[in-house]
C-alpha cells in the first residue's frame, strides 16, 4: 500500500480531470471490475451541479529578470485548485491579492481550492512569500476550464446476500498523503482482499471526487443503497501511526457505529472519539436526512486534528508501511465482524454437558489454563445466547473480541448447543424480510 501511495503522490488531482483519472486507472489496473463512470459538466444532482472539468499544465511567478520564484513543477499546491488561466505582468500589491500562505507554518504550502467560483492564486510557504521582492512579476497560469465530465470508479462485489456493505473513498486531493492517498490505497487493498473469495455479504465500493462525487453517486443510487446498505465506512486518513480516531454516524447506534467501537477498543485498546458534529468528509452526505446511510469511520489521525492537515507537510513521511497495515487491519476485522454477524440462541436448559462433546477436561484440576479459558468463554457465549444479542452484542457481553467469539460460536453450532435464528444486521425492521430473502 505504501509502494502504491508513492506511485500515486505525483499526480494533481482534483475534483474532474485527467490527474484524477490517471489515479482511478491505476487502481482499475488492480481491480479489474471496477467501472470508471464518467458525468458530464452540468448534470444536475440534487441540489448540486457537476463543475466544469479543470486541467493544469504548469504555472509559474517570474520576476523581471526571468527568474521563476513559485513554480508548479515542483509542488502541485502551488497553484489554488481550480485556477482559471493567466498570463499577465502585475506588481507585488496586485499579485498579494491572489498569494496564500500560512504564517504559523512558514514551510508549509496550503491547500487552497475555489471549485464554485472562477478566480486564480498561487500557494506559497511563507518564507517564499517575504523573498518575493517588489516586482514587477509575470504571472502565468496554463489551465483550461471547459465543459468536460466528473469521474468516479465503481466496484460492485456480489456475495450470498443481498445484503450490503459500503466502502467509500475521495480521490480529489493533489500532492498530500494522510489526506488522500493513504485512504484509496487502503480501500483497494481490501477490495482486493475482498475479491480472493466468495463473501456473505455484498459489497459496494466507490471511489468518488469529495462531497460533489458522493453527491451525484447518491443521486444514482439512493433509493437502492437504502434497500440494502447495513453498514458502511468512510476510508479517509488511515496511514499514520500516531492515534486512532473513531466518528459516528449521524445517529451514532447503527451497526457500523457498534462495528467499528467495538473492532478499536479491542483492535486498538485506545482510540479518539468524536461527534458527528465533527463530520468533514462524505459521511456528510451518506448521514444526510432522507439519506440515512449506517457509514462510520475508523481513521488514524483525524481530518483537522493534526499539523501537517491540508498542506504540502502532509507527504509520505506523514503515513507509513505500519500505519497503513493497522487501518487495513481494523477495516478487515470490521467486515469480518459484519460476515459473521448473527443472531443465536441456545437449544438446552441450564448449562449443556459439554464433557462428552469434548468440549471441556474431563478430569478438574486447579489450573486448567488455556483450556479453561476457552471453556469459560464457550459458557459465558452460551450463558448470553437467548437470541436477543447479535455478535457484536455477544462479544461486548463475555468481554472478548468478536473474531474470537466467531469460531467458539461455530464450534457450539456444530454440536448443536446453539442455532441462530436470524442474521444480526442491527437495524431492528432491516431484516431478511427487508430484502426479499
């Protein structure tokens, strides 16, 4: 996943154009059936319109005697996303109007956008900012902004049921690593995880443009998203080491929102938790009003919180091979959670004779050490299972992680103690029912 980041640092996406498709095409090349959509300028979804598609090929600010100071060869932020054309001399009090920097972090470039509205600017560290001198500066910006298309990528996974689950993430950020890259890379590690076998559930997963690309794929796909989606997850800033964080859904008790507590306290033993008042990525629009989608995210540092956020201190020093692995871990432990997710009840009255199953020592000694233990945990999962508790619900009861519940609860269905009377999605009225099953 780190090689993959590398690769893909280079590229200036954005919103539309062929920086974002060359980064899509990339990850198509590692996950063959998934479908690169193309939405032409001006298409209408909801209350939003697809912009028009924006191209760079270089910008610059030259001082009189032909020396180039700000150059958009050498970092992509340099130039504010969106930027119309330019070619123009200008003096140093015109050109302050259109330069951005950030005093506090004087090496920093910022990330600056102006999607809705035409306009132009560089971005600059601080320290580039006060060398600048008097001017005069030549002042170019090569960029088209024309009618073109917004591009998204689509990977359906079809299993068992038709049950879903939702793995989103934005492929729109220019040159930063924890805040961008470091969520496609991940998601397409597991999508390809999740293509090496047939799965109980389905699996939807998008790469789209931020807030507009979940925007136009929710005005495709709501209705259907909303028949099947049991649980979802925004994959967004999961490549550092530093922390882990946790940020609800809107209603904050869906079962992506019991998943993903429940993998970190035990994945991670310690972890951030925010509200949904602090959303900033697409779960803004999967948790809006009439949208309703159970999507959560589990991140390492979040969006906001850490120094190097939106600047061009937010390359591949930032993530790394173990912060990656971690994020991948604990969104592979979620799906596993939700594969397994049941319901079960247990099939005897008072404790089941687990002896001559060979489920417990037939000879009793002071320490019966592992053994026991597994024994305890059998009996606690049999003690809980009155068909009321889903996994999830099962695992917080005996005070273990789920993935260990699993086998001890395939164990004790094999011989009969338990049997599960309906799938555990969480969601009360989505039930089998719900989806024709």
């Amino acid at each position: 996943m780190y090689q993959w980041a590398r690769q893909l640092y280079p590229l200036c996406r954005s919103l539309t154009g062929e920086g974002t498709r060359q980064t899509l095409r990339y990850l198509q090349n590692m996950l063959p059936g998934m479908q690169l959509v193309e939405v032409p300028s001006g298409t209408r979804a909801f209350d939003w319109e697809v912009p028009p598609e924006w191209n760079i090929r270089g910008g610059f600010i030259a001082d009189a005697r032909g020396r180039v100071l700000v150059d958009f060869a050498d970092h992509n932020l340099h130039v504010v996303g969106y930027s119309e054309p330019v070619d123009r001399w200008m003096s140093r009090e015109e050109l302050e109007g259109h330069l951005y920097s950030i005093a506090s972090q004087p090496d920093a470039i910022p990330y600056v956008t102006s999607f809705y509205e035409r306009r132009w600017g560089f971005c600059l560290t601080h320290r580039q900012r006060q060398a600048l001198g008097e001017g005069p500066f030549h002042v170019v910006i090569d960029s088209t902004l024309e009618a073109g298309s917004l591009t998204y990528g689509e990977l359906l996974i079809e299993g068992e049921s038709r049950r879903e689950v939702l793995l989103s993430t934005y492929v729109c950020h220019p040159s930063m690593a924890n805040n961008e890259l470091s969520g496609p890379v991940v998601t397409a590690a597991l999508a390809r995880w999740l293509l090496s076998e047939r799965r109980q559930l389905s699996y939807r997963v998008v790469f789209v443009p931020e807030t507009i690309g979940s925007i136009v794929y929710l005005s495709r796909h709501a209705e259907e998203m909303r028949r099947r989606t049991i649980a979802g997850f925004v994959v967004t800033c999961v490549g550092d080491e530093r922390t882990y964080s946790y940020l609800p859904s809107r209603r904050g008790d869906t079962l992506a929102d019991r998943v993903a507590r429940h993998v970190l306290k035990h994945h991670a033993g310690h972890f951030d938790a925010y509200s949904f008042l602090d959303r900033g990525s697409d779960e803004r629009q999967y948790g809006a009003v009439g949208i309703d989608l159970p999507v959560a995210l589990m991140m390492r540092s979040k969006f906001h919180t850490y120094p190097e956020y939106h600047t061009s201190l937010d390359d591949l020093s930032v993530i790394s091979a173990k912060g990656l692995e971690g994020a991948y871990q604990a969104h592979q432990r979620a799906i596993e959670v939700l594969e397994h997710n049941a319901r079960w009840r247990t099939t005897v009255l008072c404790e089941p004779q687990l002896g001559r199953r060979g489920l417990h020592p037939t000879l009793s000694t002071r320490d019966g050490g592992r053994r026991d233990r597994r024994v305890k945990a059998m009996r606690n999962l049999l003690a809980y299972a009155d068909g009321s508790l889903d996994l999830v619900g099962l695992a917080e009861a005996v005070e273990l992680p789920a993935w260990e519940c699993v086998p001890l609860l395939q164990t004790l269905e094999r011989e009969g103690l338990l049997v599960r009377v309906c799938e555990g999605d969480g969601e009360g009225s989505r039930g089998r029912e719900a989806f024709g099953e």
